[in-house]
C-alpha cells in the first residue's frame, strides 16, 4: 500500500500539482466580474451540454492518468489508496484553479456507481466497468425514479423478464440526469411481481444507446431542461449486465442511495457563501432585519459544513454513516431555502428584472431551483421517517 501523506503535506502536493496544469482562479474571485451564475440546475442546450461534459472528461482523464483520481480506490483500479476524506482535501484545493466544475453525471458516476458496482460487482464487472468509469471514459446515470412511485422507490413498475441469458424490459423512468450523455443507465426493475416490493427488485447496467432506449428532455420553470425521461421498449440486457443477485436489487439501490446522500450535505454552500457576498456588497445599508436573515444563513452553513466533517468523520472510522446523512441532507435543503429568503429580501424588484446587471436576474435559477432539493435525493419526508425510526427509535405507522 502506497504510504498516506500527512493532510497538509498532501494538499501542498496537489497545489503544485495543479498549478502546473491549471491556471488559478483569482480572477473570477472579484465580485463583479466573472460568471454571476448561481443556478441549481444547469440550462444548456443539448449541444453546450456534450462540449460541456466532453472538456469536463478531457480533465478527469488528466487527475486520474497523473495519480489524482479514484484517490480512495485501490491501484488496481488506479487509484492511490488513500482514505475517503482526502478526496475533500484535494477538492478544496482544487476550487482555486480554473477547471471545469463537474456536474451532476460525474459525480453519480464516480462516487455513487463506482461504489456500487465495488461493492455488488463480479470481478468481471469490476475489470469491465471501474477504471472507465474512474477515467470518466464511461458515464453513468440512474434509472430509479418512476412517476407511479413517487418516493417509494421500491414501488418501481418497470418490467425486467428473463429470456435465457438475457433480460428484456420494459418501462418509463423520470428525473434523469445527464442521460443524454451517458453510456450506461442503472436501471432498477421488478423481476418479481409476487413477492414483497422489496423482494421482487434487481439492478441493470443498460446501454443508453440500445435499441429501445429513448431519451426526453423535461422542460423545468428555470426554463433548463437537466433533467430528462427515459423509455425503455423491449431493452434486451445480457445476465452480465445484471448487477447483484436476482431479488436482491432493494440492497444494490440503497447502496447508491447512501452514498447519494452522503455527497448531498455540501449541496447550496456555495451559493449562500455568494449570497452572504450580496449582502457584503449591497449598494444601501441592510435592514435590521437583513441583518438577522444574513447571520442566520452564515451560522446555518458552518453547521452545515461540521456535519459534513461528521459525515468524513465517519467514513474514516470505516463505518457507514446514518443520521449525519439525512441530517446533512435536511439541513441543506434548508439552506437552500434560506438562502433564497435571504436574497429575496436584498434585491427586491431587481431580481424579477432582467436589466443586465451583474449578480441580480441571475439569482431566478436559484430561487426557481433550489426547492427541487427537497426531493431529490431522498425527499424532506423520508429523511424525517429515517430519523424517527431509526434514531429515536418511535413505532412505525402500521400498515392498514
């Protein structure tokens, strides 16, 4: 096993690293300059999002082939062994260049399907599918959500049939990132509609360019369209495409679920550090009121960030970690939605006209935004259920 640097000795590493690659990104830092976007979900074309994740795959290739990606992984799959944690420190290192900021698919790839397939995969699978996906040779989305399950993903209708060595399904997924540049779904299907919910579940990798498949952008109220459903219509999927064993798809799901949720509790930090800066910079001095709302915001996102460290905590412990997941997910959903209050209150009617100037209009795609967050990745309401349950250990409702 290759020797574990000290943090700091390790962070010096990756800032000279990087700035032997990258050019640092004090420009953008001024207020007023730069890139005045704060938008929760990303509104590119379909062509902008390809160029997009292409320059993001090009950097991705350069971090893993030079020892800087899958920093947790084993070097047989290219990685450097170490623990989970320093894969924060080198991403704080890295906010200070100018690189591409990853969106949604590469995270989900890396972190939440990687993880999956090392934990569920065969060793076939694992040589097959985690250093392309580490690269980012290989993308992958998730197939989980269905319009007849709401947040009970286990209520899932799309149908999987085995036929000898393969499978073929059928049905109709929602809320899928990135799946027009994906190169696999992970598909979540019934296999067995006579057994408990639970029990009747199994996991596909699916080609997204398979006959079949159909992507369908989703139009949002931002006026984006990140989010996409996808049709699968007689999708035949080899048997070694199946990940896990048959009826046990309810385990490989909440594998990616925890680790969804995990890389959840830094969600909207940057966009309430951006508006602590509006208030900073305000053209008028602030109401006693504003006041009250910016200290509030700035309080809320130092807990949010020590129960990150909670969740870090954890994993370097070597234990799965449960309430600092849900908390950290609640309490971001809830930064989000004060951050937005916030910004309401300073910019007034500017933030409804679009006249050009820097840091207003702009913040409509957070505000438009930021209460998707509040489903996704785990709605409000089943974060509560899991505490309740499982940390203060009350009665479930039961089943009438």
């Amino acid at each position: 096993m290759t020797e574990i640097p000290e943090p700091e000795e390790f962070r010096a590493q990756a800032r000279q690293w990087l700035a032997t690659v990258a050019r640092p990104r004090a420009a953008d830092g001024a207020w007023g300059s730069g890139s005045d976007s704060v938008a929760v979900f990303e509104n590119r074309t379909d062509e902008q999002e390809r160029r997009y994740t292409a320059r993001t795959q090009e950097w991705e290739r350069t971090r893993y082939d030079q020892g800087w990606g899958a920093l947790n992984w084993q070097a047989t799959y290219g990685g450097r062994g170490l623990p989970a944690y320093y894969e924060q420190l080198y991403r704080s290192e890295e906010a200070a260049f100018d690189v591409p900021h990853r969106t949604e698919i590469f995270p989900v790839t890396q972190q939440l399907v990687a993880s999956a397939i090392g934990i569920w995969g065969t060793e076939e699978q694992k040589q097959r599918w985690l250093r392309p996906m580490l690269r980012a040779d290989e993308l992958a989305c998730q197939l989980f959500s269905e319009t007849e399950a709401g947040s009970d993903l286990a209520a899932v209708r799309t149908k999987a049939v085995r036929d000898g060595d393969t499978w073929v399904l059928d049905g109709h997924k929602v809320w899928t990132s990135g799946a027009t540049v994906a190169t696999w779904g992970v598909a979540v299907c019934r296999t067995d509609p006579d057994v408990r919910k639970h029990a009747g579940i199994t996991v596909f990798l699916v080609r997204m360019d398979a006959p079949g498949v159909s992507v369908r952008p989703i139009r949002q109220m931002t006026g984006g369209a990140s989010f996409n459903e996808v049709y699968l219509d007689g999708v035949v999927v080899l048997d070694t495409d199946r990940l896990g064993p048959v009826g046990e798809g309810w385990r490989v799901t909440l594998s990616v679920l925890a680790a969804e949720r995990l890389d959840s509790g830094n969600l909207g930090l940057d966009n309430s550090d951006r508006a602590l800066d509006l208030a900073r910079h305000l053209p008028r001095p602030l109401t006693g009121g504003e006041q009250q709302r910016a200290a509030d915001l700035y309080a809320r996102a130092l807990v949010q960030r020590l129960i990150g460290l909670r969740v870090t905590g954890a994993l370097v412990a070597g234990r799965e970690p449960g309430a600092e997941a849900s908390v950290g997910k609640l309490y971001a959903t809830e930064t989000m939605r004060r951050t937005s209050d916030l910004v309401s209150d300073l910019l007034g009617p500017s933030l409804v006209a679009d006249t050009g100037e820097w840091g207003t209009y702009a913040w409509t795609e957070h505000l438009l935004g930021a209460p998707g967050y509040s489903i996704a990745g785990g709605t409000d309401e089943i974060q509560h259920t899991i505490l309740a349950e499982r940390v203060l250990g009350l009665p479930k409702e039961p089943v009438r």
